[in-house]
C-alpha cells in the first residue's frame, strides 16, 4: 500500500535554530500533500498545503515566515520551523494523497514528528 | 461552515464487546466522511470512508461505520472489541475544497481485558 516516510521521528532543538522535517512519499506520486500540527490530547490542524513546483498554501493565523514549505519534487516536502521556540514545540504530521487529489481519496499519514525546543 | 463532532472524550469497554465511537458532521452538500485510527506518537491510519451508496461501511481490522443522513452521524462500531484496538480515533470530513480534512476532536478508545 501507499507509505508516506516521515523523518526525523522526534528531535530536540535550542531555541532560535531552525528545524527540518522531510515528508517522502515511497510508492508513489504526490502532487499534493498536506502538513499538519498536533498539540497534546487535540486534534490535527491544518496547517498548510503543499504543491509540487509552486508555493505553498498556509492556513488563516499559520506564518509562513516560520514554517517554510518546500515541495521540490513529486515525492518529497519538506518543512522548515525556523527560529523555533518552546511553543513551537508539538507533533507535525504530513500527509499525502495517491494520485490527484478528490472528494473521495483518503489520505496517506507519516509517522510524525514531535519537535521539542528547549 | 464544515465540522466535525465526537461527543466523547474517552469510550471504555470489555474485550469482546461491541464497541461504538460516535461523529456527527455538519456539511453543506454531500457529506464525504472518513475515519482514521492514530497509535501513540504516530500518525493517522486510514479506516474507512463513506462517498456514496450503501450507509453501512466496511474498513480495516473488522471495523464498520453507519452513515446516517437524517441524525448526520457516522459513528464507527466492530461487533468484538480487542485490546489492541485501545487507541486514539479520529473522525473526519472532507470541505471547503477537496483539499480540506476537518478532524473531529478525537475519541480515545480503552479495551480492557
């Protein structure tokens, strides 16, 4: 089945240096995928997304000076949370869709990040 | 505006019970609901999704789920309850543009032995 690769799987930073979270796709293409952030015992939200060859789309209240987007390829999306702080920290999760995106594809989940600034 | 509502924080129940985790939605047109399970510190698997046709649904690892237009509800159920199904789901509905999943809050599933 579809597998979406999410790396690292939880990583410690200092505050004020800057993060990298890859999201790959391993099986397939994904013109679209999706970056959400999980707080403790919440939902998912939404944060931004991501298209291959053009800018990101981010979510109202989501800046994105902060959480850089890059999606370079068809199976690869990165984010970036720069100059992070301890309210940064919490658990970023991508996701993707097999083939174009409709009303009725489900999505594909990486495993997650969890990001804690200290 | 498209949302999602799981009334309960956390369902217990004994292995080998039916259990039932309940959504409702609230949509303007067609409803396209998903349900999605999430283990500790990973993320989402996909269950099952209602689009179109028959009201009960059939996923992964012996779940179902019933749409029901008239109450807008799409509660997820399985006949047995396993220990191994203890995690944290998540209901959710497509809007807004196909490239928006509204998640429901989450509802904790406890199976005790």
């Amino acid at each position: 089945g579809a597998v979406v690769s999410q790396h690292p799987s939880r990583v410690i930073c200092k505050s004020g240096t800057s993060v990298k979270i890859e999201c790959r796709s391993l099986d397939f293409q994904a013109t679209t995928m999706f970056w959400y952030r999980q707080f403790p015992k919440q939902s998912l939200m939404l944060m931004a997304t991501s298209n291959e060859g053009s800018k990101a789309t981010y979510e109202q209240g989501v800046e994105k000076d902060k959480f850089l987007i890059n999606h370079a390829s068809l199976t690869l999306s990165t984010l970036t949370v720069t100059s992070a702080h301890p309210e940064d920290s919490s658990f970023y999760i991508c996701s993707a869709s097999l083939g174009q995106v409709s009303y009725n594809s489900p999505l594909h989940f990486g495993n997650g990040t969890r990001l804690t600034v200290t | 505006a498209q949302s999602v509502a799981q009334p309960e924080d956390q369902v217990n129940v004994a292995e080998g019970n039916p259990l039932t985790v309940k959504c409702t939605y609230s949509v303007s047109g067609n409803p396209y609901l998903f349900w999605y399970v999430q283990y500790p510190n990973r993320g989402l698997q996909f269950l099952l999704k209602y689009i179109t046709g028959d009201n009960l649904v059939k996923g992964s690892y012996g779940f179902e789920a019933e749409f029901n237009k008239s109450q807008t509800s799409f509660h997820l159920k399985k006949p047995s309850a396993l220990v191994s199904d203890s995690a944290l789901y998540f209901c959710a509905v497509r809007a807004g543009g196909y490239n928006k999943l509204i998640f429901g809050a989450g509802t904790r599933l406890a199976v005790h032995p």
